[in-house]
C-alpha cells in the first residue's frame, strides 16, 4: 500500500497589500471620538459634569459602569 505525498500549495508570492496611514487615520480618529464620548456617557456622566438632566441615563447604564469598575454608590 503506497500513501500519495501531500503537496503544500507555494505562499510565498502571496503579500497583503499596505494600507496608508492617511486612509486609516480618520477612521481611528472617528471611533476614538465614539469612544470617548461612550466612556462619557457610560461612566463619567453624572454630578455637577452631566450633560443630560435627571437620573434616567445612569440608570439606563448602571450595569455597565459596575462591569467596567466605575464606582456609582
């Protein structure tokens, strides 16, 4: 009983193509933006800082602020 030899398929000619930093620059500084004002809102808007009136946002992301460790009590 004779076994056939597998064959690797070559990868060396295979190369991702670069992308420039002037194409990915505006899109990490538009999710840095969404971040930051999402770590606004989940954890740092409340007290004398708060951009919207009254307790519902809080309560609306109390879970969150606990799971990512910002105190609230």
């Amino acid at each position: 009983m004779t076994q056939a030899a597998a064959e690797r398929p070559s990868i060396t000619g295979v190369v991702p193509a670069p992308i420039p930093l002037r194409e990915i620059a505006p899109w990490a500084l538009f999710g840095g933006v969404i971040l930051l004002a999402l770590l606004y809102l989940v954890g740092l808007d409340q007290g004398a800082t708060s951009v919207f009136p009254g307790e519902m946002l809080h309560e609306f992301v109390h879970d969150g602020r606990h799971l990512l460790g910002f105190p609230c009590h």
